[in-house]
C-alpha cells in the first residue's frame, strides 16, 4: 500500500469528538507505539487490525508479554489475503505460509535432525532456516552481502516500502532466537559446499537484475543501486522499465526532489507484473502521473550519449535530455552454485528466485514447502 500507517487516525479522532459510541480505527495501525498513542491521546477507543493478524496470529499475545520483535510484520502487500479474494481465491498471507492452512501446513515431525547447508540470505533462504530450526534441523545459513534480507533491502529503501526492512530484521531476528549460525560476507564456493559434511543443502541464492548496454554505461544503474544509494543517478533520471520495480523507484526518486521519466517498451505500466492487488495497481498508476512523473509508453531505449537517451517512439525516434538512466528491466535467476552441485550432492533443493523469479510470496511459500518436508 502506498498510504500510511494510520491513515485514518484523523477521521477516528473527529468522530469520537462528534459521538459518543466507542470508535474503533483501523488502517495499517500495526505499529504498537503509533497505536497505543491513538488510545491514549483519545483518538479512538479501540484499535482494529486485519492482515497483520494473518501475518501473526499471536500478534496480541506477543504484544501483551512484551515480545514485539517477535511479531512477524504485514508487509501491506495485499499478495495473500486481499489479491486473493478479489481474484475468487482463498485467503492467506505472503509472509505466513500457514495462515488459513494451519491443519494443511503444520510443522512436520522429524525422525532425526540433519546437517542442513542454506546458501542465500534473501527471503526463501532465512525462511528455510528459520522452518528448519523450528523443527529440530541444525542450519547453517551463508550469505554473501553484510546483512540479511536480499532485495528486500533495496525494494525497502522507499518510505512507503519500510515493512520490507522490518520483514528482513524480523528474518535477523528468528534466525538469532533459534540460535542459527549465520555468515556475512561470504561467498559460497563448490569446494567449500562438498568439503562440509552436510546431509542437505538448500539453495537460495536469489535473483539478479537485467542489464543491457547503452553506449555510456557509467551512467547506467541498476534499480537497486540507486534504491541503495550505492549510485549517484543525479537530479534528471530516466527509468527504463513501467513494471512494480520501476515505477516504485520512480516515486522514490520524485520524493526526494529529481525530475524522473519512465520509458515502456508495452503500451502500459505494469503491464506484465500479474494480478497484483487492484487497491495496489490502481493507486500506483494514479500516483504516478499525480507526483508529476512523464511518462513514454510503446517506446524503445535505443543508445545513451552525452545526456541524451535515444529512445524510438512508434517507430520515430528522440532524445530525452537525462544525468543518468536506470534499469528496472527484471530479474534473472542466480542458479550457477545449484548447477555445479546438482549432480555431486545427493540431497540439494533450489528455492526461491534461484528456481524461478516471483515475488516475496512466492519466495517465502516455496521455501517454507520444502523446508518442512527435508
């Protein structure tokens, strides 16, 4: 969602200075603080919530004993439970496999605890460690960045986007409670796979972005290195790609003052990116032309040179004047450790975006399928 949390706070507070029934408010108030605030500065008096009990059905008893890290966040993502619905599903949760299949999904018993290697840090990797551990499995997890949480890091770096970080400290969080070894900053080599004596290894290496060659590529970034800070894409950016990635990143960076357009090669934005959550898909593509961003559909990115993007339009062709272009042209899948070991390791999973590029959902809910069955 691209609201805040709260967002009904002040509509709660006027009518209980208008009525005098009890007020319930409800509307992303799954921040303890914020709501214990509404409560007590009178702006309510009852403070109601939907989805993160999907995502944590022991949200309040966890509340009331004090254990807040470990209520495990509704990211607002819609994925499981609203999404669902309208598309005459059944409802469930993209971070909690188990809600609404709580018989279908309970944690299978172990006969004897295994040595389990999980290569990944991302969403599917901490998810398959944290299922594991819970069961009585003995993971190690291996990880080559310097923090856990993959791309939920830079997908989390838009203040609209900040449950995702809290997700990925949430994975921090369970993977330190269940006492898992986790290693940063390490790169996982074949060698060091088959030298390690485990009875299963998991990989969850995630995906990649795609990236193409324009011609002056010292100004060409990645989505996720100017959601990370990592570039400096400079105060006039064109996004290539009108899917979730792009579009999102094109609001982050109209927030913090640039000028952005967004070229399409199809004849719409977020065309390609499924069923997303029509409360979602439709607000995003209302917000994108109301915060001022241009945008070019049918249109194709041919060369960049000297601050000028080359881009044929229904076949004519013009420059659109930019300090620098990202791609948000989709992921790829990082499957190349998996391939080396398929046929030396008799039990190896992949999981998550290393098997097939999706979402956080999807990435969680494979994970959890096969780790509760190793």
């Amino acid at each position: 969602m691209y609201q805040e949390k709260g967002l009904y706070r002040p509509y709660a507070k006027l009518m209980k200075e208008t009525v005098d029934v009890p007020i319930l408010c409800a509307g992303r108030m799954d921040d303890p603080d914020m709501a214990l605030a509404a409560i007590e500065d009178g702006t309510c008096d009852i403070v109601s919530m939907g989805r993160p009990l999907l995502a944590d059905p022991d949200y309040v008893n966890k509340l009331r004993a004090g254990k807040i890290k470990d209520i495990r966040p509704c990211i607002s993502c819609h994925e499981g439970c609203m999404g669902r619905i309208q598309e005459y599903s059944m409802i469930n949760c993209a971070v909690n496999p188990q809600a609404a299949r709580e018989r279908y999904a309970a944690y299978t018993p172990i006969l004897r605890p295994k040595k389990v290697l999980v290569v990944g840090g991302g969403v599917a990797g901490c998810e398959a460690a944290r299922v594991l551990a819970i069961r009585g499995h003995q993971p190690v997890l291996y990880e080559k960045g310097s923090r856990l949480g993959g791309n939920l890091i830079p997908g989390g770096a838009p203040a609209f986007k900040e449950d995702d970080i809290k997700l990925a400290d949430w994975y921090a969080g369970q993977l330190d409670k269940y006492r898992v070894p986790v290693h940063l900053n390490t790169t996982v080599t074949k060698e060091m796979v088959l030298e390690g004596d485990y009875d299963t290894v998991v990989i969850a290496t995630g995906s990649t972005p795609k990236v193409f060659r324009l011609g002056d590529d010292e100004k060409v970034f990645t989505a996720a290195d100017v959601l990370t800070s990592e570039k400096d894409c400079g105060e006039t950016v064109v996004v290539v790609g009108g899917g979730l990635v792009g579009c999102e990143t094109a609001l982050h960076l109209v927030d913090q003052g640039k000028k952005v357009t967004i070229v399409e090669a199809l004849p719409k934005i977020l065309a390609l990116n499924g069923p997303l959550c029509h409360a979602n898909s439709e607000m995003l593509e209302r917000l994108v032309p109301f915060k001022g961003i241009e945008v070019q559909c049918s249109a194709m990115v041919k060369s960049y040179a000297d601050g000028q993007l080359n881009v044929a339009i229904d076949g004519a062709e013009t420059q659109i004047p930019c300090d620098s272009v990202v791609l948000a042209v989709g992921y790829r899948e990082n499957n190349s450790l998996y391939k080396e070991l398929e046929f030396e390791v008799p039990e190896i999973y992949l999981l998550g975006d290393a098997k097939h590029v999706a979402n956080i959902m999807y990435g969680i809910w494979d994970a959890f399928e096969v780790a509760n069955h190793i």
